[in-house]
C-alpha cells in the first residue's frame, strides 16, 4: 500500500510541479508576441490547466503527502515534513490569493477589448513576479522528499 501511495504521491507532484513550471513560460511567450489574440489563448489555458493539473496535483501531493508523513512520526516527525507543508502552504496562499485573481482581472480585461491594455501590463508584472516565488518555494520540497533531511 506504501508503494502505491508513493507512486500516487510522485505523479501528482509531477503534475504540479510542471504544470507550475509550464504556466509561467506559456504565459511569458505569449505575452512576449504582444498579439492579444495569443495572449488571450493563453490566459484561457493556464486558467484551465490550473484548475486540472495545478490543483488536482497539489490535492493529491498532500493528501499522499500525509498519508506518507505518518510513516516518519506525521506532521510534526521530522523538521524536513514541517518545511514542506510550510512552502507548499505558502505557495498555495499565493495562487490562491495573488495569481489567480489576478488571471481572472486579466482575462476580463481582455475580453473587454481586443488590445492589450496598460492594466493587463501592471498585472501581468505582479504575476510574473508572485508567480516566480510560488514556483521556486515548492523546488525545495522535492530535495526534502528526497533526502528526507534537513
């Protein structure tokens, strides 16, 4: 049952993790082309793979991440188990509270026009940068899974 609970746990942290990774640069070479058209696709996509990858992954990381916790004295076992509910914790506060209001802002604007606005710009640089941390406080995570030390 471990075995499977790990492969579970591996798979969604996959999920996660890439479709975290992905999102930036699908939004960063839209956006670069300046074409609102594409930039608009974009928005679109990385609205519904957040809600299909970004989400389900980070649901089942820690529900498999709890399960697996317990084999190592639970949450509060070992600093390296604390850590990573802290980043992902912190992570999730951000897309939930930052990116994705600010994707949905974003789409709005977008629709409203076909160009691309100074408004959509502003957001798209507080994305970008709240993106950016949400990404990399996962990375750590991984090495802590890993290594299972810290």
């Amino acid at each position: 049952m471990e075995l499977n609970l790990k492969v579970v746990h591996l798979v969604c942290a996959c999920l996660f993790l890439g479709n975290v990774i992905v999102s930036g640069i699908w939004a960063l070479l839209a956006e670069r082309t300046r074409n609102h058209a594409i930039i608009q696709f974009s928005n679109r996509m990385v609205l519904i793979t957040d809600g299909l990858f970004t989400l389900l992954g980070s649901v089942g990381v820690v529900w498999t991440g709890h399960g697996l916790a317990e084999n190592y004295g639970g949450a509060e076992g070992h600093p390296w188990i604390q850590w990573s509910y802290f980043l992902l914790s912190f992570s999730g506060l951000i897309w939930l509270f930052v990116l994705v209001p600010i994707q949905l802002k974003q789409r709005a604007l977008l629709k409203k026009t076909d160009t691309v606005c100074a408004e959509y710009w502003r957001l798209s640089r507080i994305w970008q940068i709240s993106g950016a941390v949400a990404t990399v406080l996962p990375l750590p995570i991984v090495y802590f899974m890993v290594t299972k030390n810290l």
